[in-house]
C-alpha cells in the first residue's frame, strides 16, 4: 500500500545513469615537455592539470540536453 509520499516520490523528476563507469586518466608530456594529466568522469566532464608554475587546472563541462513535456490528462 502506498502512501500519498511515495507516489509524491514516483512523480518527481528523476534520472537514470547509462552505467557508471571508473574515470579515465590519460598522462602526457606536450610539445614544450610540459607534463599534463586529463582526467574523464562518467559523465564525460574533463579536467586537465598543467604541471606549470602557477598550476593550472582547466575543466570541461560537457552537460546532457533535458529534454521534458508537460501533458494534462
């Protein structure tokens, strides 16, 4: 039996991963021998650390479309 919370909790907005995945790091050296790191969530955001004097960090938002309708029944 469901109480008028749970149906409260069954409409709201939810989403649903495609999979969790371990985040990918890639490390290299650039042209001028700067050592960089990429690292790739699950989520596709990067972030990439310069290994320079002020340490730069460099972050790549890659964010999903949500795409909704409303319907009156």
């Amino acid at each position: 039996m469901s109480t008028p919370i749970d149906r409260e909790k069954l409409r709201s907005i939810g989403y649903l991963s495609r999979g969790r995945s371990r985040p990918r790091v890639v490390e290299y050296r650039r042209s001028d021998g700067t050592r960089v790191k990429e690292t790739t969530d699950e989520l596709n955001n990067t972030v990439t650390e310069h290994a320079t004097k002020d340490d730069r960090v460099d972050v790549l938002i890659r964010p999903e479309t949500v795409r909704a309708r409303i319907g009156v029944n």
